[in-house]
C-alpha cells in the first residue's frame, strides 16, 4: 500500500504529466531543440521520481512488460552502435566516406571515432528516442487505474480541440501573423504548427483519442429496455458529453481546413476500420456505439467538412501526378543509401547529411527529411532498428486488438480503439510523410501506443462495472 506522502506524489506526477501532453504541441509542434528539451527535462524528472518514488510500483511495470523493455533496451543499444567511437582503422575499412571532410567533424590524426555520419545529430536523436521510452514506461506505471485512463483520453482529445479551434479561428479570422511566435497565416489550418501535415498528424492522433474516450463513456445497453435505452441516450447528448462531441466536429473542421490529402485519407480510413472492427468485435453490440458512427459519418463528413472544404480536398487527391512530384524521386535516390548501410544504418537523424552525395540534379529542393518514415527509419537505424521499432508497434496493436475481443468493459475498449485507430492512421501517413519527425506527434503516439500494451491488462473495479451496466 502507498503512503499518504507517496499517493499525493504520485498524484502530482500523473498530473505533471497530463499537463506535459496538453503544453507539448504549443511551441511548433516541440519542433525546436528548446522545446523538445523541454520535452526531454519533463519526462526525465518524471521518470525520475518514479523510480526514487515509486520504485516497486517502476519494478512491477518492468516484470509485466518485459518484452516491451527489452525492446526499448534493445533498439537504444542499437543507437549506440553508432555513437560509440571504434578505432579508426576500423571505421576507414567500414566506412572509408565517414573520412570525408563534409562527413566528419574530426580532427587529423584520430584514432577513435564513431560510425555515424553526424554525431551531434545522432546524439539529439538518442536523447529524443530516450525520452519517448521513459514516456511510455511512465504511462504504463502512472496509468493504473480505469479513472487515470480515461483522463488521459480526456488530457490529449482537449489539446487537439485547442489546436483545432486555434488552427481555425486563425484562418477564418485574415490575419497576416499567428498570435504564436508570429509565423505567416495562409488560408491553410496549422494550429501552433509550422507544417500543415504535422498539424493534420497531430489532429488525426487527438481524434482517435476523442473517439476513444466517447467509447469508453458509451457504457453497456445490454438488458436495457427501450425507454431506458432512449434515456440514456438523451443524457449522453443533453450532457456534458455533447461538448465533446463538438470538440470532435471542429477537429474535424480542421482537420479538413490543413488541406493534407494524406492526412485527411489516413483520418477516414483509420475511423472506418477501426469502427468496423469494433462492430464485429464488441460483445454485445451497442446501439449506441452504431449510432455515434452513424453521426460522424452523417454530420462531420458529408455536413460539415463539406462546408469546410472537404470538396477542396478531394480536387486535390484527384489532381495528385507523380509526375508533378518530387518526393517519389527521393525515395528512389535513397534506396541506394540503404542497400549500402542496411544493418546499422548511417547514424540517427544522418538523413539530410547523406542524402545529398545521392540526390539527383533533376530534384532542386532541400530534402531533410525522407518523406517516408519507414524508409528514413531503415536508412538512419538500419533494418534492424527500423525492425525493433516495427514489432514495437506491431505487438501494441495486438495487445489492443486483443482488448477488441475479449474485454467487455468500455473503458478498455475505449483505449484499444485509440490506440488501433492511431496505428492504422499512422502507419498510412508515415509512407508518404514525416510526422514522427514532430516531437509533440511523436509523443502523443507513444502514449496511445502505451494505452494500447495495457488495455488487455487494466484491472476494472466491479463498482465500475456494474456502474457502467446500469
């Protein structure tokens, strides 16, 4: 049992800690190294005092998702390959271009030195995938209880309708500058963001959260009669839950606004399967749960969006032409990067510093990023790396696709919704994207990946239970 001293600590640090996930998205999507180390210095003393804490509480964690740990373990290790110096002799026969003046900030005559092609880059890079670690052993250690869950649900939807109202309110108002940090304003919706992509990324990751939570408040109709059924009903609309089925149409207001092809596909796609499969999966089924998918698609997508520009977005799709272009040719460009460093990569965050000695005249824009994160991911960490981080993600959707099937609590089925949906949304736009490169996307993702590994595992009280089916 905690001590009194400890609950409140623990209280404080769950609180710290939602109040990290609601500011992370405000300084530019944490997009700059100030605000990403912010980031870090967050979550380092929250994992900190955890452990100084919370230390059986951090053990237990560690013993229940050992597999987990040991992929994390692993995939840092893997980060270090590269960082760790080796003798110099070595790195000329491995590396002979890690010798070449613009590869290498390193003095005449070394006789150490580390195999990736930007150390400081891939320092910042190992520091980042730290942080996101301890954020997803955190959660998992904070997040013990179904209330805890669910304010967290609550803590991501409400920083996505922030960012939806201010993304909107920015365009419909004609103002040349953001109120943020005075970046341009076009008729396109970015929030707090610089990238009308991370922004729609960041959107899609709150939607599901949003979705997830509305589950989760849905309750059981099974053995409800039709009167209390129609009551029920009334309440969830005539309540407090209304507002937030508002906060979910301005997201997708937004969403629609930032004009992202991807992003919006990618939204759609990922609601409608990860609805279809709730349908086949939720034992009984829920009118309700029929019914508020039924109004997402009647009221958000052909109502609303449609007055939004959901029309603009579609021209878009339709009059995309790779011929028009340039993001194909980089991935063809950098194929070659990989063939010639598949196992331990060229070093993370090395992208922009290798990829120019491969790019192609006919491509004249400055390409730091790969626009496909599974390809950047096998470039900079090697196959292997990108492979650690793939199960990763793989064995959070079968433990929330395992919840689908066999929890019959909403509140654990709320979370493996978001974290379902957030995977299948994610997993399409980071082929022709790179949101992960935007700390506060890359953040919230591993939070609902972590509501995913433990939606099969969360004890719920029966009070709730019977609560829930009442």
């Amino acid at each position: 049992m905690l001590s009194n001293n400890n609950r409140k600590t623990e209280k404080l640090l769950f609180g710290f800690l939602l109040f990290t996930l609601f500011w992370l998205p405000i300084p530019l999507g944490a997009n700059r190294p100030w605000a990403w180390a912010l980031m870090q210095v967050s979550i380092f003393c929250i994992s900190a005092s955890l452990i100084a804490f919370h230390f059986r509480a951090v053990t237990l964690v560690v013993r229940q998702y050992r597999f987990f740990v040991l992929l994390w373990v692993l995939f840092l290790a893997w980060q270090l390959l590269n960082l760790i110096p080796l003798p110099a002799s070595f790195v000329a026969s491995l590396r002979p271009e890690k010798l070449l003046p613009e590869y290498a900030n390193v003095s005449a005559g070394a006789r150490w030195l580390p195999l990736s092609f930007d150390v400081g880059q891939s320092q910042i890079v190992f520091l980042k995938s730290l942080c996101y670690c301890l954020l997803f052993f955190s959660v998992l250690a904070l997040v013990r209880s179904t209330s805890r869950l669910k304010l967290v649900l609550i803590s991501i939807s409400a920083s996505g309708i922030f960012q939806a109202i201010y993304g909107s309110l920015e365009v419909l108002s004609g103002i040349e500058y953001s109120l943020v940090f005075k970046q341009p304003v076009s008729h396109i919706a970015t929030g707090s963001f610089i990238y009308k992509n991370h922004f729609a990324n960041y959107l899609l990751l709150t939607l599901s959260a949003a979705l997830g939570y509305l589950i989760a408040s849905l309750g059981d109709d099974d053995g409800l009669t039709k009167r209390e059924r129609l009551r029920k009903w009334l309440k969830f609309w005539l309540g407090n839950k209304v507002l937030f089925r508002i906060g979910i149409i301005i997201m997708v207001i937004a969403l629609v606004m930032s004009r992202s092809r991807m992003g919006n596909t990618a939204f759609f796609v990922s609601m409608t399967i990860t609805a279809a499969l709730g349908l086949w999966y939720f034992k009984p089924r829920q009118k309700s749960y029929i019914a508020l998918f039924v109004s997402m698609l009647v009221i958000d997508i052909m109502i609303v969006s449609s007055v939004f520009g959901l029309n603009e977005v579609k021209e878009r799709l339709e009059q995309t032409d790779l011929t028009h272009e340039s993001r194909d040719e980089v991935v063809t460009d950098t194929l070659p990067l990989l063939a010639k460093y598949p196992l331990i990569g060229t070093g993370g965050g090395t992208f922009y510093t290798v990829y120019p000695q491969f790019q192609s005249e006919s491509i004249q824009h400055f390409y730091d990023h790969a626009h496909n994160e599974y390809l950047q991911f096998s470039i900079e960490f090697g196959v292997i790396g990108a492979l650690l981080m793939g199960i990763f993600v793989l064995f959070c959707g079968i433990n929330a696709f395992n919840a689908f099937r066999q929890r019959h609590h909403p509140l654990p089925r709320g979370a493996a919704f978001a974290c379902f949906m957030a995977i299948i949304g994610m997993a399409m736009h980071t082929s022709v994207d790179f949101p992960l490169q935007a700390p506060a996307n890359a953040a919230i993702f591993i939070t609902l990946l972590a509501l995913g590994a433990m939606s099969n595992r969360i004890r719920v009280r029966k009070s709730t239970t019977r609560k829930h089916k009442s």
